[in-house]
C-alpha cells in the first residue's frame, strides 16, 4: 500500500451522481457532503430547546446543501418542506450514499464539531 499524504486527502474531490425525480420533472445531479457541512444540516435541523433532531428537516437540508443542479442558495432548503417527502428522501439517500453513510439515521446519530 502506497503511503498518501494529507494535503492529498484534502484535494480528493467529493463524489457526484445523478438521480432521477420524476415527480420533478427530470434528473438532480448531486454529490457527497463533507463533515463540517453535515454538521451545519444537524445544527439547523435540531431544536435547541430539546436537542431533538428533526429527520425531514435534515433530509430538506442534506438536499439544499448537495444539490449541484438545481443549486440551492443557503436557506432555501426550507422551501422543500412544502413538497412531498418521497423525491426529498430519494435525493437526500443518494447524497448520503455519495457521502459514505448509508441512512438517514447514520447522519442524525453523527456528533457536531
């Protein structure tokens, strides 16, 4: 095994992909999150109050923040709790793939930084 250094780890560039939405007309094309942007979802889907994270909030923020097209402006996620839930679990699965965590649950379970 070859010995690899950080600053190559840190140039790796995230995984992209594709996912059909018909319920949208057409295909999203998506890609892997890092940590400090699943974070960032955890933190704006969690009540602060009870600390209780909320899985569809988080789902809409995995897909505001993955989405590469159509590209959504930081905060406009929160229009998508206003659609049906399938398509937006469909497309937060396929970041959360992408990214290396297999669920929804693997990402609400995550610890801030």
């Amino acid at each position: 095994m070859t010995p690899f250094t950080l600053s190559q780890i840190l140039e790796t560039p995230l995984a992209q992909g594709e996912v059909e939405v018909p319920e949208w007309g057409g295909t999203v094309k998506v890609r892997a999150i890092t940590s400090a942007e699943l974070s960032r979802a955890r933190r704006e889907a969690t009540n602060p109050r009870t600390k209780d994270v909320d899985s569809i909030t988080l789902a809409c923020a995995i897909v505001g923040i993955g989405c590469v097209e159509p590209e959504f402006m930081p905060g406009q996620y929160k229009a998508l709790l206003n659609v049906p839930f399938g398509p937006i679990e469909r497309v937060s699965n396929a970041i959360l793939d992408l990214t290396g965590l297999s669920e929804l649950g693997e990402a609400e379970a995550g610890t801030d930084e």
